[in-house]
C-alpha cells in the first residue's frame, strides 16, 4: 500500500518472521552465539526463552536455516499435546508414519531405530521445541526420556526447548530435576534497548529500500521504543502503522507529532515513568496551567465531548468541589489499566468571577465537568461552546 510513495519493495515490518531482516543488536548475537555453541557442541538440552514478541522465532528460524544438509531437523509450534501425542508429531515431523494404534513402547522403538540410522549416516538429528512453555510436566519427561537415546559416546537427538520466561518456571518445578540437570546451554533474550530500537528500525527500513532509504529520526525511535518497551513485534506494529498513517497524510517525512497521532489510534499504553507532556489549550483569556497532581489523567484518545443530555443524565450522581485550574486537558494515550479502566478527565476552567466549577461523575470510563452556574446577564465562553456544538438553549443542571 505505502511501499512504492516510500521507496520499499515490500513492507519492511511486516509480523511474519523473516531471517533475512534479522538485526544483530547484542542480545540476538548472544543468543545465537549461544545455540549454535549447543548445537556444534552436541550439547544435552539447550533453552532459549524471552518475553513474548521478543524476536525467539527469528532468531531461530535464523540458526535452522544456517544449518547444514547434514542435520535432520523435527520442530514442534503446536505444543498443546500430551506424552503420546507429543511422540506421534516428533516422528511425524522427522517424516516417519506412526501407526495410530501403535502402542507407545512400538513408536519409542520406531524413533529410536530412525535416529540410529541418522547417526550412521552421518547426520545430526535436532528437535526443536517453540512455545515449550505449554508442554505439561508429563510431556516434558517425555522429551527427557527422548535425550536418554544415545551412543556410547554421544546422543542420538539434541533438544532446543524455547518459550516464554514461565518455561524457567517450569523447569524449576521439584518433578522436573532430571529434566533441568540436562540443560548445558541457557539463555534468556531481552527486549531491545533504545539504541538498538532506532539502529533496528532503521536497519529494517534499510533493507526494505530500493533507493535512498527513509529514515527514522532519533526522537521518533525514542517514542516507539518508549511505548513498545523494546519488544520487537510491537515495534514492528507501530512503526508499520506510522508508514501507513504518514501515506494517508502525504508525509514523505516522520514526525514525532505523526507518531504521538498513531500511538493515540492504536490505544497502546502509556510507557511506565514516561515523562510525556499533555497537549493544553488554555481556555478564551485564560493561561494554560498544570493539572492537578491528584486526578487520574489517561492517555487514551481525548474523550468524547458529551451531549447535553448525557451530562443532565448523569449530573444527578454524587459530585464534589474542586478548584479548577485554568486548562483543558486533552491527554493522547491510554494509560495501562489494572481490573477496572481508569477513569478519563475533561477539566473545564472556571468562570473569570472565580466561580468553582463542578466534577460530575459520568459512567464509567471519564468524569464530565458541568459548568458553574451562569450569573445573571453573563454567559462565559464554555456555555457559549456548548449551545454552538449542541444547540443547547441553557447550561446542564448541576447536582
């Protein structure tokens, strides 16, 4: 859609893992260190586990396409199997038909007489696990049992075991010793840090390019990384809807201002500790001033403006004074909730007399503030807002 006004021969972020796009920022060149060290090395079991998103499925699509001819390569993705039926994909994936009615010491037998014919033939055999993290404590003493198919000098199968940070969990269980004793090669991938988010993106635009590259400017790569945490599959989401937003806008140049607009559309999450100004207009007359610390300010897109008779409706509720400071707040992005959504806030200023104006609890995601009572032969600037945008002859009834 936007690869040909941006100068791509495909979409560069796209969530389907590619080795070709594969950045190697310090933690990837660790992990693949670390799985090709257990792999040449014949080592026992091998882990590799990182948050969701991280980059696990690249990476090792990465490893299995550097491998030789010599390597017979069985990899399991569905995972929600018991013993038996963990047994039967095993072989299925190394190209051997089990029989459905074969009992479990016939199919052991089977994949045992595959992999000593591997060995003899000179070829490695390697079981990859993805998604290792769903596997039950039984079909993981399952896959143990598998390492226990060896040679006098070496074993017949070498096991890579991936999945989310639960996996270490899970290993750790008192059932699973034996199991964790045969890990020789662990690691754990972490998210991306802010250098290696904007050398990543930028590294991925570069590959995409048929000509001059575009480019993502350092304080834009700052606010991606910032809302994406440094989780690749995130960074990959905004920044492919940031290309798809700056086409429909005609911007052949990214912009913070573009991306903020985005990340507001896409509902992400305000980053944790972020120190993200709020966009203020100061009301006719008025200074813009900052909130007040104790109310609950979101980040989610600006709530919508309510009718007239949604603030009557909703005005009969339990409401206190506050001060109101001189600003509207007009928050961008939705803040990380916990069991119910945090409430949004629309701050109205009060009238030049000094008038408070009044908090009227709305339902259930944002509070409406009413206005202060007008006084005779006045009409402030918000009544005047509220009859232009609703035709409202008076102002809404206050509790």
């Amino acid at each position: 859609m936007y690869e040909r006004f941006y100068g791509l021969r495909e979409r560069p972020f796209s969530l389907t893992p590619d080795p070709s796009y594969l950045y190697p920022s310090r933690v990837h060149k660790e992990a693949l260190s670390h799985l090709r060290y257990g792999i040449e090395g014949h080592a026992g079991f091998i882990v590799i586990t990182s948050e969701i998103g991280c980059g696990k499925t690249t990476m090792l699509q990465t490893v299995v396409r550097s491998l030789d001819k010599k390597t017979s390569i069985a990899r399991l993705m569905n995972t929600m199997l018991d013993a038996r039926e963990l047994l039967q994909a095993i072989m299925l994936d190394f190209g051997l038909e089990p029989r459905p009615e074969a009992t479990k010491p016939y199919l052991v037998r089977e994949l045992a007489r595959f992999l000593v014919e591997q060995r003899n033939n000179g070829r490695l055999s390697l079981l990859v696990i993805d998604e290792a993290q769903n596997l039950s404590v039984s079909a993981l003493e399952e896959v143990r049992m598998l390492s226990n198919l060896e040679t006098e000098k070496s074993k017949l199968i070498h096991i890579i075991l991936v999945g989310q940070p639960n996996l270490r969990d899970m290993l750790a269980r008192p059932e699973l010793e034996q199991l964790r004793q045969r890990v020789t090669v662990s690691y754990h991938l972490e998210p991306l840090s802010a250098d290696d988010t904007h050398a990543y993106i930028n590294h991925r635009l570069k590959h995409a390019s048929v000509g001059a590259p575009l480019t993502f400017t350092r304080d834009v790569t700052d606010v991606i990384h910032s809302y994406s945490r440094g989780v690749a599959r995130m960074i990959n989401v905004i920044s492919d809807a940031v290309l798809l937003y700056g086409y429909g806008a005609d911007k052949h140049a990214i912009d913070v201002d573009l991306t903020r607009e985005v990340l507001g559309e896409l509902g992400l999450a305000e980053p944790v500790n972020a120190d993200l100004p709020l966009r203020a207009d100061p009301p006719v007359g008025g200074s813009a001033s900052s909130a007040p610390s104790d109310l609950p300010l979101t980040t989610a897109s600006a709530p919508p403006v309510p009718s007239a008779r949604t603030v009557a409706s909703f005005s009969q509720q339990a409401a206190s004074a506050v001060p109101s400071p001189s600003v509207h707040a007009t928050p961008a992005f939705s803040a990380p909730t916990a069991a119910a959504p945090r409430p949004r806030i629309a701050v109205s200023a009060a009238d030049p007399a000094g008038t408070p104006a009044r908090i009227v609890v709305a339902p259930p995601n944002h509070y409406v503030l009413s206005d202060p009572k007008p006084r005779s032969g006045f009409i402030d600037w918000w009544a005047r807002v509220r009859r232009a945008a609703f035709g409202t002859p008076r102002t809404a009834p206050e509790s």
